[in-house]
C-alpha cells in the first residue's frame, strides 16, 4: 500500500558512476539484495549517518573509512549487521576486504551499508560468494536495478534524477533511496545513495549534502523511530564538462537547489511508502521563533500515534492536534495567537475551536488522501515542513510479522 501514484522516473547515467546488483539469497530469492555502487578515481565522496548509539558495524566502518578517498559503496539487503558487536566489525571489513579483491582496491575505500533485521550475524560467505556477479554486472544505466537491490518493506523502488546547467555544462544528479519503516531521521534516515558528475572537493561536497539532508531527510518521520543504520552517502565523480564548483558562487547554489530538490523528492517518497500508509500528511509550523521551534511542533504532532490513527480512519479529531502542539514544550506560547487549519479550513484560533469550523468541512478535509495541517503560533517569522503519513492496521501487521 502506497499514498498517490509512484512510478520509477526517468534516471539520467552519471559519467563515472557504475552500479551492479545481485541475489544471494540472504533473506529472499525475488530481487538482487547485494549492490556495488563504483566511482572512478578522481572524484569525491560525502556521508551522513544516524545518531543512534547503537549504529550498526556497518556505520562504524563507513565513518572510519570516509577519510580514505572512497571509491566503492557495498550495500546488502535482508540483515542490519546491528547489535553484532565486535564479530560485526569484523564481518563488514572482511565484505570490504573481499570487494577490494574484486576490483584491485584496497578494504579502506569500501563504504558498507546495510540494512534488515537488527541482531542476527551477517552471512558473510553467502554475501561475498555474490560480489563477482554484481562486480561483472556494473554498468552506468544500472540505476533502476539498484533501487530494487536496497529494499526491504518498501513497496516500491524509489528515485530521483535532475540535469541542471553549471558554466554552460550539463551536470547531472541522481539517487536512490530505500526506507517505509523505522523512520525519524536525525541525521539522514532509510538509505540513500546519490551521485553527480559535478565537481566539488570533499569537504564542500559534505557541507552540501549535510544542509540538504538537514531540510529534507530529517524533515520526515513514518513512525518516530530511528534506525541503527541509517545512512546517506553523495558521490562526486568529476565526470561532467563543467568546471570545479566552488563556494559562494553562483554555481554552489545552483547545485545546491538541485541537491535539495532530489533529496526532498527522495524523501518524500518513502512517507508515501511508510509501511501500512494511506495518507500523506504535510505539517506545516509557521510564525515561529526558531526552526528549532517550528521543527518540534512539526515533529511532536507527525509522532503522535493519536493524531495519525484518526487520519487514517479520516476523523476530524482536531483536539488530538491542538493536544500535540501543546505538549511539544515550546515556552512561553500565548494561545489566543494560535491558529490550526486542516487544509484551508481554520479549526482553531483565540485559544479554541475557531466559530467558522463546521464538522462537515472537516471531514471534507480529512477524506483526502494528501492533507496538510498548518499551525501559526504568532512568534516569530519562521516557517517548517514535516513530512509524516498514517497508522493503519497494515503497519502493526507489517512489523509484527517482520521476522517471519
């Protein structure tokens, strides 16, 4: 199940960047659950990770080789390699060690990425007896294979893909992402993957992507859990026409909308894949102090499980919003400034169910399947989007039944 209609678009090659995918069985036989994503020399590499203390032996080893000019991503389906301990680290360095046999590199420009069940020991045999298959299978026009290659409970594959103009030049940008459950990034959330053929040195490509991940990634939650392995990694591969990118330029900030603008759209995809979901919800905070501000009374209102049960049964329960914006801690809120609308129907102001309001329009409202909730707390000038959807039977399904 799937909020709105959400085929694969079209994805543009990137100069420099290969992909290669394969099955190995390591929780199913219906699509590829190892994927390689190769760089050519020369080019840069960015990541952000999830702040959850217990990240997975596959993030320790990621940030620890970052600094290492990276040149090859290996990411499996199926097992999380989370909560394995030291015996973890030493399966997601013997995977790296084994790709770099494959491609004449060294274990040290590896990033592994994975992502499944939390607990269970990485089945090392059976993922590097596939990494000569996905190897032979690189290929620059692999995008929608890869897509396929990351999912777990996503329902469909999901990517994103803009050529804009740089000096003249096109540069390309394109990603996938994967992600339906256990997602309330802080940092980035799901997996994701993307690449350029821009170029741009290490740290400034960092910077990019960490501002656009701040705005789009961590602007999203299904359920308000954070996974022990989330990543995002932006590759950069120097492949395109296009002069080197620096900051404060024009250039920099063509770029960076670009970025933000796959990152948003990879986001937004997978709420509309959150497990179970049949709504998608756009909270929007206006009027506030701070973004720090806007962002918990966005966030505070997407994790309450009673605000997204009466959106899934379409019931304008109002006061489970107003209950949520109250309880999100912000200091000092003068009520009578307050406002919430459900879509354009305003449902509360002067600290209370507004004399407009009509169930009817309500429910008008919440029978749609894309809503948006916007609340002005009369602070300040400050705007924030979240992006959230429902709980429905589907997602309690999903997730006790993920084991077997």
């Amino acid at each position: 199940m799937a909020v709105g209609h959400n085929p694969f678009p079209e994805m543009h090659s990137v100069k420099g960047i290969k992909l290669g995918s394969t099955n190995v069985g390591i929780k199913q036989t219906v699509r590829d659950d190892i994927l390689v994503i190769e760089m050519a020399a020369g080019g840069s590499c960015a990541a952000v990770f999830t702040q959850n203390a217990f990240c997975a032996a596959p993030v320790h080893l990621a940030k620890s080789h970052l600094n290492q000019e990276p040149r090859w991503l290996l990411i499996n389906s199926g097992n999380a390699n989370a909560g394995t301990g030291k015996q973890g680290l030493q399966d997601a360095f013997a995977c790296c060690a084994s790709l770099a046999g494959e491609v004449d590199g060294l274990a040290q420009q590896v990033l592994p990425f994975s992502t499944g069940v939390i607990g269970e020991p990485l089945p090392v045999a059976k993922l590097t007896s596939g990494l000569a298959a996905a190897v032979a299978n690189l290929a620059e026009d692999h995008w929608p294979q890869a897509a396929q290659a990351i999912m777990t409970t996503d329902t469909f594959a999901k990517g994103a893909s803009e050529i804009i103009s740089i000096a003249g030049q096109p540069v390309t940008i394109t990603g996938i992402s994967k992600g339906a459950g256990m997602i309330q990034p802080n940092m980035a959330t799901m997996l994701g993957f993307i690449a350029t053929d821009a170029s741009i040195e290490a740290g400034l490509l960092q910077q990019s992507l960490a501002a656009a991940a701040e705005h789009s990634f961590n602007r999203i939650s299904v359920d308000g859990d954070t996974s022990t392995n989330d990543a995002c990694v932006l590759l950069a591969s120097a492949g395109a026409a296009a002069p080197e990118i620096s900051a404060d330029t024009p250039e920099y900030e063509v770029f960076n909308a670009a970025l933000h603008r796959v990152c948003k759209r990879l986001a937004e995809l997978i709420i509309r894949d959150g497990e179970g979901a049949t709504k998608l919800m756009r909270i929007v905070v206006e009027q506030a102090d701070t973004v720090a501000e806007a962002v918990l009374v966005a966030k505070t209102i997407a994790h309450s499980p009673l605000v997204k049960t009466a959106f899934f049964a379409s019931d304008p329960n109002w006061g489970r919003i107003l209950a949520a914006v109250g309880r999100a801690g912000v200091e000092n809120l003068e009520l009578e400034k307050i406002e919430i609308y459900l879509g354009t129907v305003c449902i509360v102001e002067n600290g209370g169910r507004s004399p407009s309001y009509t169930e009817q329009d309500g429910q008008r409202v919440m029978n749609q399947p894309e809503i948006t909730i916007t609340v002005r707390l009369g602070r300040g000038a400050v705007s924030e989007e979240v992006l959230t959807c429902d709980f429905s039977y589907d997602y309690v399904r999903i997730n006790a039944e993920y084991r077997t």
